[in-house]
C-alpha cells in the first residue's frame, strides 16, 4: 500500500487538498482512492481525466472509476516528464 499527501488539480485551477491510498504503484500505474471532501463539487466534473500533484511533486492524471462524498475511487498513471 502506498499512501500520502497531494492536492487534486481542478479544471478551474483550485487546489483541494487530500490524502491517497494507492493498491499498487506497478511502473507508472497507480490505483485506489483519494480521500477528500467531494460534496461541493460537481460530479460531472469527474467524466474527463483529473491530475493530481503528491506531496514530493510527482504528477499523477487518472480518471474517476467511482466517487462518494468522501473519496474518489480513481485509475491513472504518472505523468512522465517527456510527456
């Protein structure tokens, strides 16, 4: 299990902070939750890929496989830097 601190990147450029909790960190792969207040925001927001900056800085975009008001359920990988 590996697991930290980030902030997702909304479209409009705010910063939520929360804490992740990723299955496997396979590669570049990344899956598991995201652990944040989503009742202020709009579930559409969660049909296109998202980006998520972690604590030490790695990017991470992934797409929302399942959501509540309090996590994201998400599958994605790092963005590499030639990216």
């Amino acid at each position: 299990m590996h697991t930290g601190r980030g902030n997702l990147i909304l479209r409009d450029g705010r910063r939520l902070e929360l804490v992740f909790q990723f299955g496997s960190k396979f590669d570049d792969l990344r899956s598991g939750y995201l652990y944040l207040d989503t009742a202020g925001l709009d579930p559409a927001s969660y049909g296109d890929r998202l980006q998520m900056t972690c604590e030490d800085g790695t990017p991470v975009s992934f797409v929302v496989t399942h959501f509540s008001d309090r996590y994201l359920a998400v599958a994605g990988r790092v963005v590499s830097a030639a990216a």
